[in-house]
C-alpha cells in the first residue's frame, strides 16, 4: 500500500494531469499521483521524462533490459510492470522482458545483452561494484556514446524505482493488459 496519499482535491490542475496520463497511458500513473503533492517535483519528474524519452542511441532491447534489471535489484514491482507494458508496446520480445527476474539462468539473451544486465545489476548496487572488466566488455560491442546513454538510463531507472519502492508503490496490473488476447 502507499505511504503517501494518492488523493488530491479536484482542482483544475489535477484534473488536466489526470486527462493527461489517462490519455496517454489508460489510467492515472501512481507516481504521478505521489508526485502532485509537490509541483516543483513533479515538474522536475516530467522534464526530465521527456527528455530522457528522446534518448536514442541505445538499442531499445538493451535499455528495457537494463532498466528492468535495475527494478529487479530494488524489488520495485510498480516499475517491473510498467516497464513490462512499456517496453512490450514497443516491440521488445515479451519472451526477453518475462524472463529478467531470472536473467542469470535464463538462456533467452545474447551475450551482449547478458553482459548489459550485469552491469545494470553491478551499477545498481550500493555501492556500485561495476569492475574495469565489464566496461570493456561492453565497449566490445557499444560506443562510447551508447555506454554514456546505458549508464544514464540505468541511474534514471535507479531514481524511479528507489522512490517509488521508497513510497510503497505497486503494481497497477499494467502487464496483465499486455497478456490479452484479441477475439
């Protein structure tokens, strides 16, 4: 359950955020919710959203993948669901995001995307324990520019789920939208 109120009084400006993010996602997003307590955080939340939303260097596989290893280590099941339905509706293999709780026995990744998800585990840790020896790893197959964008995408995915963990967030049932079938 949330440790923090997930209610606002109905004012214009809640009403707008609530149209927005059922608009875009189907329902009222809870850290959005968490973070209309406060304008000056929630601004700072969606700025920095949607800058990182443009991000483009990365494969998409290996930016789900390490953003989802890094919920995993923190135990953030609010975050493993909406990165389940977020990265499934952009065409990254269900196969691959289902199997992440398990990804060290799992035998659905390539070598390079195993190597991206150790290193999301390592940098995630705290204190970090990335070694010199998975960053050359990776600098194998990623460009320098590409090892900047994994990293960055491993600490935004750090901050949301360490406060969403934090404020006793949980899952909203996004994945089980992505398990359906047509008729």
């Amino acid at each position: 359950m949330a440790r923090i109120s997930l209610q606002h009084r109905r004012t214009a400006f809640v009403r707008a955020m609530e149209w927005y993010s059922r608009r875009k996602y189907g329902e009222v997003l809870s850290p959005g919710k968490v973070a209309l307590h406060n304008k000056g955080v929630l601004r700072t939340m969606l700025l920095m959203e949607g800058t990182a939303a443009r991000w483009n260097r990365l494969d998409p596989t290996l930016r789900a993948l390490a953003g989802m290893v890094a919920s995993t280590e923190i135990g953030c099941s609010w975050c493993m669901d909406f990165g389940f339905w977020e990265h499934h509706h952009r065409g990254v293999d269900p196969v691959k995001l289902r199997a992440v709780p398990q990804w060290r026995d799992s035998d659905v990744y390539t070598d390079l995307e195993r190597a991206v998800m150790g290193y999301a585990a390592a940098a995630t840790a705290t204190p970090p324990t990335v070694t010199d020896e998975q960053v050359e790893r990776l600098r194998r197959d990623l460009s320098e520019e590409e090892l900047v964008e994994l990293t960055a995408q491993i600490s935004l995915e750090n901050y949301r789920s360490r406060t969403n963990a934090a404020l006793g967030l949980t899952s909203q049932g996004f994945k089980e939208t992505c398990e359906l079938r047509p008729a």
